[in-house]
C-alpha cells in the first residue's frame, strides 16, 4: 500500500509541474497573441479610410480571448 501511495504522489508531483509548465506557455502565447491583435489593429485603423476597419477589428476581437489562466491553487 505505501508503495502504492508513493508511485501515485510521484505522478501527481509530475503532472503538477507540467500543469504548471503549460500554464506558462499558454501565458506567453496569449500575450502574443494579444500583441499581434493590437499590432492588427493599428495596422487596420491606419490603413482604411472608409470605414471597414472597425468592422474587421470587431470581427478579430470577437474571436480573441483576452482572459488569464487562473493559476492552480490546488497543492498536496
């Protein structure tokens, strides 16, 4: 049984910390991806004088999330 115990916490203490490590990627992916949407932006708003610019940033806003991972509060 404690061995049985033991081989479990070694696995929980491993998906733990890539939990943890793909919490940080997809942090850093969202704040790239929010960048290349502002940049998107600006390039749109700059570029179309008749009016479909907003529109179109509308659209890719929509599509964006800009909500944060919540981190993990969960520790054994």
């Amino acid at each position: 049984m404690d061995r049985l115990n033991s081989n479990l916490f070694l696995q929980n203490c491993y998906i733990m910390k890539e939990n943890e490590r793909l919490r940080k990627k997809a942090q850093l992916l969202n704040q790239e991806n929010q960048a290349l949407l502002s940049e998107l932006k600006q390039k749109l708003s700059k570029g179309d004088s008749k009016g479909n610019a907003q529109n179109t940033i509308s659209d890719l806003t929509l599509g964006s999330s800009s909500s944060q991972y919540p981190s993990n509060s969960n520790t054994n």
